[in-house]
C-alpha cells in the first residue's frame, strides 16, 4: 500500500509521527489490526520502527504507565519526544500510545507530557462510573485532538484464569451504550483475553466479538495479546480487531536477547563490552517483531 497517498487523503502525513486515529482507519479498512507494542525503552522502540520500516507495516509504540509511576525507567515527556524522534527516522507511519491511564489526572500528564493517544480505563468501575469518567475525559480532550481508547467489560489477568470468567467478559448491548453514551474512539473488549502468562491456550469468543462488531461504530481492541494463537488472532482481526497490544511476549523476547548477549560475549574480555549489547539485541528482537508483523498485519 503507499501509505503517503493513502494517509493523504484522510490527514496530512507531514507531521512526525502518525496519529493513531488514521491508523486504525486504515486498518478498520484492510481489515486487519495495528500492533501496539509495549516498549521500556529506547532499545525496544528503536527495534518496533525498524522492524515497521524494514517489513512496510505501521505500527505503535506504547507506553505502560507504570513505566513511569512505579519503576521511574523513563519520564512521560522524554517517552513521548524519544519516539516522535524514532518516528521522524522512517517513512512508515508510526503512533505513540498510553496505555492503561486510570484516572483523570493520569491523562492529563500523558496529554501534557505529549501523547495524541491515550487509554482510559475505568473497567473496575460499574457500568454506570464508567461512562462517566471516560465520558469526561472524551469531553476534556477532544478539543485538543487527543484520542481516547476505553474498557468496556474487564481484561483481567491470566495468572488469576480471568479469561475464563464469563462475568468479565464484554456484553454487546453494555459496549453499544457505552460508545453512544461516551464518544469514545475505540473500545477494549474482554473476550477470552488477559494480560500476561496464559497458563492454557486461550480460546477467544468470536461469536461475542463478531456481535459487539455488529453493534458497535469504533475500533476494537484486544490487550493480552501475548500466547493467543495466530489463527485466532486473524479470525478476531477480520471481525473488527483493529489493535492488538502485545507486551508480554515482547518483554520476554527482550530479556532472552539480553541472556544471549551475555552468553554470546562471556570470553570476551572487553571490560567494555556491554557497548554492543543494544546493538546485538536489537538486531535480535528486529527479527521477532518483522516475524510478528508479517505474519499477523495484512496492510
Ligand atoms: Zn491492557
């Protein structure tokens, strides 16, 4: 696809990084999904727009917030400057994303600190507080063109088997409500998924994600991307799956690198040597994340 003419069309393409709107636009076209990967830091971000480059699929670097709240690795507006800079390296579009901001105030230092693109998530929340807060936070930051993604049912977590309880799960009729109630630009669904270490193969509920698809306007989003099978996956991306956040399975690929990297340079009696580590482990997770983006994106 020629994503200049493509882009052109829908928004100007000059700016230096992609806003995630006309991404999942043009995925919501093709009928596919644009990863959102989680990144720590510039090695892992570097990795995702080269890979993006070198395979011609866009792609979005996404921040954890706790990234910033509790391990204190990197600082919301570095974050956002480190991959408009990464972005403005390459031709392939690029989006920056928060995700999983909790509360009003949480968005905001995103919004300040730079992000076009943020997660609200109020998921913990009845229905009703819900809507509310993320219908503020809709009302807030529109006017300054920010994208609001919100979580509608709950995405919990796999080590407690949450993608088993159905109780969790998206109820098409609640996703429809919560859209027209909210305005929200795109919705994460619960629908078999959780976030990280599956502890049996999921099995995602296509039938439920084809019915909030139906009845629903705005891209859909599935987080705990980690360990659901390939097949499953194109199933969900041709049924209204625009972005697909994977971390888990990025993180660990990043830590064996490392692992690697030390195995590979251990007779190496360079006191120095830690110099070539990012170098050999991005070359290392350039060739995961091409893998992942042939295989799963169908621009
Ligand atoms: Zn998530």
């Amino acid at each position: 696809m020629d994503y200049c003419k493509k882009l052109s069309i829908i928004e100007s393409v000059f700016k230096m990084y992609e806003k995630t709107n006309n991404l999942l636009k043009i995925a919501r076209e093709c009928n596919t999904a644009v990863i959102a990967f989680i990144c720590m830091d510039y090695v892992m971000a570097r990795s995702v727009v080269y890979a993006a480059e070198k395979t011609n699929t866009p792609a979005i670097i996404m921040l954890y917030p706790e990234h910033v709240s509790v391990q204190h690795t990197t600082g919301l507006f570095n974050y956002a400057t480190m991959v408009k800079e990464l972005a403005n390296e390459v031709s392939v579009p690029i989006g920056l994303h928060a995700d999983h901001d909790y509360t009003y105030e949480a968005v905001k230092r995103s919004v300040d600190a730079g992000f076009e693109s943020i997660m609200i998530d109020g998921s913990m929340y009845s229905l009703e507080e819900n809507i509310a807060i993320t219908k503020k936070i809709v009302s807030k930051v529109h006017g300054v063109g920010v994208f609001v993604e919100g979580e509608i049912g709950h995405i919990g977590l796999a080590e407690t088997s949450d993608n088993y309880k159905e109780d969790l799960y998206t109820k098409p009729e609640a996703a429809k409500k919560f859209c027209d109630e909210t305005g929200v630009d795109a919705l994460a669904i619960s629908i078999g998924n959780a976030h990280g270490e599956y502890k049996s193969i999921p099995r995602l509920d296509i039938e439920r994600l084809k019915k909030i698809h139906e009845i629903t306007d705005v891209p859909l989003v599935l987080h705990g991307g980690s360990g659901i099978p390939d097949d499953q996956l194109l199933v969900a991306f041709a049924n209204g799956i625009n972005k697909f956040n994977l971390g888990t399975e990025f993180l660990k690929k990043y830590y064996s690198a490392i692992e690697d990297y030390i195995q590979y340079s251990k007779n190496d009696s360079n006191p120095v040597k830690v110099i070539e580590m990012p170098q050999y482990v991005q070359s290392k997770l350039q060739t995961y994340l091409e893998g992942r983006l042939r295989t799963l994106c169908r621009f």
